[in-house]
C-alpha cells in the first residue's frame, strides 16, 4: 500500500482591533438675502378640480 503526505492549510479568523463610531446630530440654520432670478414649482397629481 502506497502513503502520501498532503498539507491542510486552515484559515480562521479572528479580531486584531475594536472600532468605535459616534456621530453627532447638528441642526442649523442661516439667514440667506439674494434675489431670485427664477422660481419653479413642480405639482404631482390631477388638478383639474381646482379652476
């Protein structure tokens, strides 16, 4: 009978390092003063009932 020798290679993983997010929530608000050179109003639905 004939015998071989075959490697097993394994592979595992594991962790290295710990990660931590915060996040902030920022509300703010700016006054703007400019003229506005063009305004367009996009409507969805069926206006036929308002004339």
């Amino acid at each position: 009978m004939l015998r071989e020798e075959r490697p097993t290679v394994a592979k595992d993983t594991v962790p290295v390092e710990r990660v931590r997010m915060a996040k902030d929530q920022v509300t703010d608000e700016e006054t703007v003063s400019e003229q506005v050179r063009k305004e367009r109003i996009d409507v969805e639905g069926d206006d036929s009932g308002r004339r």
